[in-house]
C-alpha cells in the first residue's frame, strides 16, 4: 500500500495556485476582433513552458524521495524519475566494483557510481535494434514480412519472417544454451560467428513460428547482424550514425567499443580454453566516463562473458541522462522514427497465427503493460552478467522511470509501481509484474 508524503496546502493556497493556472492559460490565448469576427491563436509552446515550469508543484517530490530514500538501502546504482525532460528524482548510490554489501556510503572517489556511469543495459539494449530495423523498413530497404533465409540463406528456418524475429515468436533455439566450445577459442564471440554456428549446427525450431510466444535472445542477435548487412556498415555504426547521434546519446557506447574488439579499434585478445565462458579484460584506458562492473552477488566481481561480444540482444552501455534523452527523441520529439512506426512498436504486434493473444504483450523490442491504476505503460527489463535494469515510459502523461544496477540483489523489483502510486495519487497498491 503506497502512502502520499507530500505538503498539505492549506486551502486558500490551493485557491490562489488555481487562480495563477487559470490567468497563465489565458495569458496563452492571443485574440483578434476584426468587425464580427474573433480569432483565437493558442501559443502552445508558452503554455508547454508553462506546464514544465510548475510540473515540482503537480507532483509529490516529497513522496518520491521518501520511496527512493528505501530503495537506496539495498540499491547499488542509479534511479531516475522524470516527466518529459524534467527530472523529478534522479540519484546514485554504491560503487562501480563492490567492495562489501549494500549500502555503500564511505568509498574511494574513483569507485563512486554517479549519475554520468555507464551500465550495461542488458536486454534494454533490444529497442535499440528493433528501432533500426524499423528504420530500414520505413526507408523500404526491407518489409517485416521479408524472410530471414532472404538475408541468410544458410539459416536452417524457412518462413521465419523479420516480424517473427522482433515478436519473439520464430521458434528459434537460444543461444545462451549453446555449448561454449562451439565457438572455439575466440576470446568474445560475435554475431558472424554464433549465425555460422546456427547454419551448422542447425538446430530444430522449438515450436512451429508463428505458435507461440517465446521470449529468445538469438531473434535480436540476428537482427543485429540483418541491420549491419543491409545498411553495409557495423551496427555498432549504424545505430551511432541514425540512433545515438540523433538522440544526443554521447556517452552511450557498444561493450565492443570499451573493450576496443570493434572495427575501429581491432583489438585482438589471447585466445582462451574453448570451455571458458567469461574473459578477464579492462575498459580501454581512453573510456573516461565511470564504468559499472556487474556483481552476481556482492561483492563478488562478475567477469566480462565470452557472449558479451554479440550485440543486438544485449551489448550497449548507457547511463540514466543519456536514456532520458532517448526517451524524449524517441516518444516525444519523433527524431529517431516517424509517429506511425513509434506507436506500431509501442502496441501489442505478437499475436500468434491462430489469432490467439499471449498473456504477455510484446510490441517491436518493448514489453506493454496494461494497468488498471496506472493505464499503458511501455517497458523493458535487462538482466545479463551481473547487472539488473529496468526502463519505463508512460504515453499518456511522458513519465519515465529508470533503474540501473550492477547488482543481482532485486534492490528495484515492484518499486516502480510505488513511484506510479505517488505520482497518480493511487493509495491501493495494483501491483505491476515487469519482466525481465
């Protein structure tokens, strides 16, 4: 049951904040009389600022704080509330290699997670890739109904579409259950070598495509690599060049980048025992923005995985401001995708060929959920090598919550739902299930 901890206004305060509302929205109305007739020019940037200026007075800062302050118990990283480009709450705790259990308070300065610290994103790092797709597919490079075997004819999966691929619904095996020494000695794995590993392998779909709905980390791996050939540059580029760039993402970057195994830089590491799943490497020395380490368990450090390599599934790193700015080029501003493609990524699209409705919604690289308290919310989790995440965006009022950790402890499970609570003034508690 989330509780309200904000002011209590006295009555003639609350008479006198409507007043200021009511002239202000006049003040933003410009009319013009000529003889008989009266034109009305609303000045909707002017009323816009308005809302921006006033939005601390709408919403219980008081009652965020009091939820963040519980969270940062047990939270090792960061947490940030905003509504459009207004942060509300935003805050950081703990350390970027764990030195003891949560919370940490006294720590070098060079171990602090701050606000600019970059997080392995996990699978939140799918939207990313699914808007390239639909970014090629609005430019008519390539249409959702196109087969993968079109791109990659050596797949072994007839019929699977590129719809399929983003829906979760192709029937393709996951790769994080493949044998490790199939991918021989290579210290980090890359998407060229696990679809080389698919085409011989060829593993049996896990169900026809089409029937069911089923949650696979290799549809995003291959999407990743449909990206990089049909746009004939990496996707690390690609999504810099018509992603990042555009979002005024900065400091986001690929793990490929920070450990320099990408095209610019090369970089070549020793090779390991084909039976070794993790790798013992540093960020390149010219990253100067803080990196988080993923813990499993404090303080227990969680070394790079040998599949960190494959992107498309996983693989960016970001920070809260960076996805704040995502959020806002994305959802509001349209810089990134036209409002039509926005709203079929955001709507549910997995459907099976029955016509039957999985209990999970999924759109184009984002979860939906539908909540009796707190209307449509559009989200996605990431959990992968340590690190624990979760994004959250709200059509109908652009609130966007986002949690960030590089630790497995759940600091952030259902905590969300408590932030909704206090910004709707929602006293019962209608819990929201976000996955992974």
């Amino acid at each position: 049951m989330a509780r309200l901890y904000g002011k209590n206004h006295p009555f003639a305060y609350i008479l006198m904040k409507k007043a200021i509302f009511t002239i202000t929205v006049l003040l933003c109305f410009a009319v013009i009389m000529k003889a008989d007739t009266y034109t009305v020019f609303f000045d909707e940037e002017r009323y816009n600022q308005y809302l921006l200026d006033t939005i601390g007075d709408r919403y219980d800062i008081e009652g965020l704080e009091f939820v963040a302050n519980d969270i940062s118990e047990k939270l090792n990283g960061v947490m940030l509330v905003a509504v459009r480009d207004t942060v509300l709450l935003e805050h950081a705790y703990g350390e970027l290699r764990l030195t003891g259990q949560p919370p940490r308070r006294c720590m070098t300065e060079h171990n602090v997670i701050t606000h600019n610290t970059l997080f392995d994103l996990a699978s939140i790092s799918k939207q990313f890739t699914a808007v390239s797709v639909l970014q090629l597919c609005s430019q008519g490079l390539i249409d959702l109904n196109d087969t993968i075997t079109q791109y990659f004819p050596d797949l072994p999966y007839q019929g699977v579409t590129i719809k399929h691929l983003l829906t979760h619904t192709s029937g393709i095996p996951e790769y994080f259950k493949f044998k490790y020494t199939l991918y021989g000695s290579t210290a980090f794995v890359d998407n060229q070598q696990l679809l080389r590993v698919l085409e011989k392998q060829k593993y049996a779909k896990t169900f026809p495509t089409g029937t069911k709905f089923e949650y696979v980390n290799t549809n995003y791996a291959i999407l990743a690599a449909l990206v990089a050939q049909v746009s004939g540059v990496t996707f690390e580029e690609y999504v810099h060049e018509h992603i990042f760039k555009p979002a005024g993402m900065e400091n986001t970057c690929f793990f490929t980048e920070l450990v320099g195994i990408d095209a610019k830089h090369g970089k070549k590491y020793a090779n390991v025992d084909p039976k070794s799943e993790s790798v013992s490497v540093q960020p390149l020395n010219e990253v100067t923005v803080p990196v988080a380490r993923g813990h499993r368990k404090a303080p227990v450090l969680a070394e790079y995985d040998r599949l960190n390599g494959v992107l498309g599934d996983k693989g960016i790193y970001s920070n809260v401001e960076d996805m704040l700015r995502w959020a806002n080029a994305m959802f509001i501003d349209y810089k990134i995708l036209p409002k039509e493609w926005v709203d079929s990524a955001t709507q549910r699209q997995n459907q099976l060929s029955n016509g039957s409705l999985p209990t999970s919604i999924y759109g184009y690289g984002y979860r939906i959920e539908e909540n009796r308290e707190h209307g449509k919310l559009v989200y996605h989790g990431g959990l992968w090598n340590g690190f624990q995440n979760l994004f959250v965006y709200r059509p109908s009022d652009n609130v966007v919550i986002i949690f960030l950790s590089n630790l497995y402890n759940k600091a952030h499970a259902g905590r969300s739902n408590e932030f909704l609570n206090i910004l709707d003034g929602v006293r019962d508690d209608d819990t929201v299930q976000f996955d992974e």
